[in-house]
C-alpha cells in the first residue's frame, strides 16, 4: 500500500509488518486529522512557535507522517 516506505527497511530485518501497518495507519489517520485543522488553527499569517507541537507529538516515525502529507498533497482534485 505505500510502497515509497521501502526504502526504511531492510529484507534481514524481522519485521512485524501487521505493526507497521497498523502504525502507519494511524499515523495517517493523524496526519489527515492534524492537516484538517490547520485552515482554522493558522487562519492569520502568523503561526505560533508551539503551532506544530502536536506533529512532534504524534510518537510515531517522522517518515509515516511525511509519507501521508505526500499522499494528501498528491491526491487528485486536491
């Protein structure tokens, strides 16, 4: 499903892929719930210091967010 992951892993490693796919799923369902707030959150032209704390937060490899917000902006009729 998000092939563009690949690259993070290598084939010697024992993976539990039903784990990371439940961790990128919901690293995505995050990332889609953060990004809908922003419109209201960052209205104005400035964007507080503590504006993207909730990103830094989430617990989850940086990659599976960036991956998502590369799926969101690549969507079509986006």
């Amino acid at each position: 499903r998000w092939p563009s992951l690949l690259k993070y892993y290598s084939h010697t490693d024992g993976v539990s892929w039903l784990e990371e796919y439940k961790a990128r799923h919901n690293a995505g369902l995050e990332a889609q719930r953060i990004v809908a707030s922003f419109s209201k959150r960052f209205f104005s032209e400035h964007v507080p210091c503590d504006g993207f704390s909730d990103i830094e937060t989430l617990g989850c490899p940086s990659h599976f967010f960036e991956d998502e917000l590369m799926c969101i902006l690549n969507m079509e009729g986006r």
